[in-house]
C-alpha cells in the first residue's frame, strides 16, 4: 500500500513554500516551525537520488558564491 502524503503550499511574492507531512498536523507543525525560521533561506540542491542543503541567513544570502552552490550541486 503506498503512503499518501499530505501537502500543502503557500505563495508570497516570488517565494512559494511547500509542505509535505503525513498527516494535516505534521504539516501545521512545519509550518510553525518555518515560520520561526523565516530569516534563513534553505537553497536545496537534488541530484537524482542526492539531496544537499545550503542554510544561508537572508542577511547574508547575497554572499552566497558559486563554490558554495557547486558543492551543492556536486
């Protein structure tokens, strides 16, 4: 039997967030959880079955360089 997840989005401006939980609790919990985190930008890289992250302070997001993103990429 496969899983069903529930997911959910929210839009603001350019941004566009999305949560996926097991259940509508799971995902109000991410979601309050995101909500503290909103001074940082996560830059997700997925490279067929890899994921990395870069966890970047948004006053510190335009310091972001190429070598940073390439590691994340690699």
């Amino acid at each position: 039997m496969q899983r069903v997840l529930v997911k959910q989005d929210e839009t603001q401006g350019l941004l566009t967030v999305w949560y996926t939980g097991a259940d509508e609790e799971e995902v109000d919990r991410l979601k309050v959880s995101a909500r503290s985190m909103r001074s940082f930008y996560e830059i997700v890289c997925i490279s067929g079955n890899t994921v990395e992250f870069v966890t970047v302070h948004k006053s510190k997001s335009s310091t972001v360089n190429d070598e940073q993103l390439s590691r994340c990429l690699k």
